[in-house]
C-alpha cells in the first residue's frame, strides 16, 4: 500500500519542528552556561525591589517565628550594619531557595565548629571543580526564581488538611456530570440543573483559583524544586555524595503524594479545551485538594530538601563571592576559654561595600573605647569589625589577612532613629537597644556589643555619667564591647575596663586630611571647630568657641563674658 505524498510531507514538517526546537533549546542551553561561567567571581548585579527583598526573607521570618529561643541577628543589628547591602553583594544564587537560605544564614552566626567545617568544605569543593559547580548552577538557573510563590511557607504553616472541601467539589461535579440522566427523565428540570451547575462551578473555580494562586505557584515551584534536585543528585560527584543519596531518599517520599502527576496534568496544561474541562469537572481544585494533603504529611521532608538545595547554591555563591575579593582568609575560632577573656585578633580587615578600603589591624584583649574626630573612619571601623564578626560565625570567610576570635553573639546600637509612629525620642529607642544587650548577658556564649556614640540622645553631664557606668557593666561581664565616642572624659573614667584607641586627622592648605588608620591611645586631636573655619564661619564664633574650649581643658569649667559654668 502506497503511503499518500502529503503524509511525507506532514512527517518531513513534524521532525523539521522537532529539530529546529532542539536547536533552539540547544543554544538556549549553551548560552546560559556561558553567562554563568561569565559571572563567575563578579559582582552580582541584581536589582532589587522592596517586595522582592520582603519575598527574599519568607523563610527566615518564618523560621525566626517557629523557634524563638534560637538565637539569630535581631533587626536592630541588621540595619546598623546595612545587611541588606551586604547581601545583595554576596547574592549570586540561581534560585529563589538558594537566596531565601543565603539570607536566613547570615542572619544566624553559628557557634558548631561543624557547621562551619562543613560550608568552608563546600565553598573550597564549588571553587575547584569548576565542572561540578557549573553543572549545579545550570540545573539552579532552570530551577529559576519565582520569588512570590512562598514555598517555604508550606514548611511552617500549622493548616492541617480538612476533607470537605475536596468532597464539597467532587459533589459540585458529579451534579453536572449526572444532569444529561436527569433530562433524559425531565428535560426542563435536567437542563435547569445543568445551566445552573455550569455557572456554579463556574464560579467557584475562579474564585478558588484566585484564592489558591500562590498556593498553586508554591505547589509548582516545589515539583520542580524536586525534579532539579534529582537531577543534581545525579551528577555522581564524590564530593557530594551523602547529598546525593539524601535527595533520592527524600524526593521517593515526596514523590508518592501525586505532586508531579497533578502538575504535569492539570496545573501546567495550556490546552483550551481541557481549560474547559478543568472548570466544569473542577478537576484542579479536586486534584489540588488531593496533593495538599498529602503534601501537608510531608512537610519534614520538603523542608530538607528545600535547604539541601539552599546550602548547595549558595556555597556556590559564596564560593564566587571569595573569588570576587582581592583579600580574604578562613577564620579561626574557638570556644571561650573560662580562664581568659574574650578576644579578637585580626590583620588587615576591611569593610565589603567599600572598593578601595583602608585596611586596619587590631588585637582586643578587652573591651575597647574608640575616640577621633568627625569623618575620621571610628563608624566604618566599627562596622567592619562587626559585619567581619558576623562572616566568621556564617560563611567562614573573613575579610582580612588573618582572623581570630570566641565564638560571640552580636549586638549592635548605632543608627537609631526618633520613631514618631510610636512617638519614641531618639534617647527612649537608644536605651531600648542597649537593654537588649543588658538582657543578653546571661547567655553562655560571650557577646560582641558595637556602639557608636553612647547615648547621644541625653545631655552632656548624665550621658557621661550614664554611659561611663553602663560600658563598665557590660566590660565587666560576658561581653567585649566596642564603642565610639566623642565624649573624651570616658577615656579617663573607664581607663581600667577599656583599652583606647583612636583615629586622627592633619590639616593641609586649609583642607582636612584623614588615613582612616586607627592608632592606640585616646584622641588628642579635635576638628569641629577647624570645620567651622574651613567653612567660612564668622571670625568671631570661631575665635570665641577656640578660647572657650582651652579654658575648659585648663581649668575645667565654663567662662564666658564672666560667667563660669562649673563641670
């Protein structure tokens, strides 16, 4: 029997489609290994919008709510710091799990000498095998970010699974499935039923489905999340071996609650027709209903794989993120020794948002009290040495030459704000932010307390009086603070509890110099008003607040026009 011409050519058509398609998918492939490969140790150049970053902490929000005795960076250090910032220059993840657990991990600086071990094994692994790495952020980037499907949610929620509503749309369709039967008894009252049942479920499709949108997008996301995961564990690479074998066992789990099928078969299925079936017979919502629950007993498991998949992408990105740094080392660290203070120890640390640090070094045997002059580099000082602290408890990437340091807990008190919402002055915020480190006290693990400008928010007599007693009670329990001040009098007052140290300036051609080196010993250097003359104030405010400040240092009191002011 003779095949017709136009069979061939139907044929001929279908495997050019097939081709070109393969093509296509080919070089789409292939391109997307070359623009990974091309950010390989750059900065990320990701923009953000205020919804994504909301987006981007779902799962810490949700694991901070779920175990408050765990300790992780409150909200007043992450802003201190511009952590935010910070992450976003680290942030090079393929994948909405891979961020959401990059974040929620420098949000908690571990004290497990494990823990630690084993991120600095796979950021060293990811660094190496090139091969391995980029197969992974392949199989990531096809993952892809859908950052407002809220998978982790599924993790934490505390829903448990009703029946009615699956029963509910089973009924709703069975009524129009049997309503040809009731018009072959009554035809009038059969199509009634049948109209009717129509635009009921009808409605109550589109409402469940607006209603379940995210759901539904969560749901999706995590099919893929276990399919990719799958393929990565497929990869055969020693190195991730006990991964390996943990994805199989978890994704055969999750696999037997229907997830693949329902998505493959109703909730990615672009057909108009079946679109209509799927709204009569309720057939998605049925089907959803179904794998919610099932999903809802497998939590456990999807949580797991979730952060499998998070741990691996983003050592992968902190593995770029070293190779982007002109300078870094491996901390080290230890538990505190009850014989001995804490202490910190580091050589030529810098800041991670600044292109051309200036690098300083620093041993803190105790608690230590930083003076200088405006602009001089004591905040930036600070916050390096706080955002470095954080890092070695988190990435085990600090970045200096060297590092050593306790295991710590970190606070910090330095850009507060009056809050008029609550009505709250600049001091009532100040000595909320500081009770908190007051509180953290009796915790076993030593504390880490950066302040900057102790409570500014008061007048000049009780702010020296209050501070001077609240920076000898933390330096004299379980806590190294470091603290910035421009009241010089703390230095003498709590010269026992704290080692000075300070910043300088020197002037050139009526222009204000800074090194932004940080020196030992309390400032002996003022600029404030040199400013004013560098500025072109008047003569004689400049020339009267000179002469007021050397009477002061001379004979500790206050004289103008005749009247002392006595300290």
């Amino acid at each position: 029997m003779q095949v017709p011409g136009y069979l061939f050519l139907i044929l001929f058509a279908i495997i050019i489609i097939v081709l070109v398609s393969a093509v296509k998918a080919s070089r789409a492939a292939r391109k997307l290994r070359q623009d990974i490969a091309s950010r390989w140790g750059k900065k990320p150049a990701l923009k953000y919008k205020e919804e994504e970053m909301r987006a981007i902490k779902y799962y810490f929000d949700s694991l901070r709510g779920s175990e408050p005795g765990r300790y992780f960076l409150d909200d007043i250090t992450w802003h201190d710091l511009d952590m935010d910032d910070v992450f976003k220059r680290i942030n090079s993840t393929l994948s909405s799990v891979g961020e959401e657990y990059l974040y929620a991990l420098l949000r908690e600086p571990v004290t497990d000498e494990k823990i630690l071990a084993e991120r600095s094994r796979l950021i060293e692994l990811f660094s190496t095998d090139a091969e391995l790495r980029t197969s992974l952020q392949y199989i990531f980037a096809r993952l892809g970010k859908s950052r407002f499907a809220g998978v982790s949610n599924y993790f934490f929620s505390k829903a448990e699974y009703s029946p009615f509503k699956r029963i509910k749309y089973i009924i709703m369709a069975a009524v129009f499935l049997l309503s040809p039967l009731i018009i072959a008894f009554d035809p009038s009252i059969g199509i009634f039923v049948m109209i009717a049942s129509f635009f009921t479920n009808m409605g109550v499709y589109y409402k469940a489905k607006n209603e379940l949108s995210t759901q539904l997008d969560s749901l999706s996301y995590m099919v893929n999340m276990t399919a990719y995961a799958l393929k990565a564990a497929s990869l055969k690479a020693p190195g991730l071996r006990e991964y390996a074998g943990r994805i199989k066992t978890l994704a055969s789990k999750i696999s037997s609650t229907g997830t693949k099928s329902f998505y493959q078969i109703f909730y990615n299925t672009q057909n108009e027709l079946f679109e209509y079936f799927k709204i009569i017979f309720l057939v998605e919502l049925i089907a959803f209903e179904g794998v919610n629950k099932k999903v809802i007993q497998h939590r456990k498991e999807l949580r797991e794989l979730y952060e499998i998949v998070g741990l691996l992408d983003s050592m992968i990105a902190l593995a770029s993120y070293r190779a982007s740094l002109p300078l870094y080392t491996t901390p080290v660290l230890s538990k505190k020794d009850s014989g001995h203070r804490p202490a910190i120890v580091f050589e030529n640390i810098y800041h991670p948002l600044i292109d051309e640090p200036v690098v300083n070094s620093l041993e803190i045997n105790k608690s230590v009290l930083v003076t200088g002059s405006n602009a001089s580099g004591k905040s930036t000082f600070l916050k390096t040495a706080a955002v470095n602290a954080i890092f070695a408890q988190t990435i085990d990437t600090c970045l200096a030459a060297s590092y050593k340091s306790v295991y710590f807990r970190i606070y910090t008190s330095m850009a507060l704000e009056d809050n008029l919402l609550s009505n709250e002055s600049y001091y009532i915020a100040e000595i909320k932010s500081l009770k908190r480190m007051l509180d953290g006290l009796n915790s076993v693990t030593p504390l880490f307390c950066i302040i900057d400008e102790v409570l500014r928010g008061t007048n000049t007599i009780e702010r020296i009086a209050a501070s001077s007693q609240l920076l000898r009670y933390l330096a004299g329990r379980n806590c190294v603070c470091l603290t910035a001040t421009h009241d010089i009098e703390l230095t003498a007052i709590l010269n026992h509890q704290f080692d000075n140290y300070h910043f300088r300036e020197s002037f050139k051609n009526n222009d204000i110099l800074f090194d932004y080196k940080i020196y030992p010993g309390k400032s002996k250097t003022r600029n404030a008003i040199k400013l004013l003359e560098i500025m072109d104030y008047p003569a004689d405010i400049i020339n009267h607040a000179r002469n007021l400040a050397e009477r002061f240092e001379q004979k500790g009191s206050w004289t103008d026009g005749g009247i002392s002011y006595y300290r």
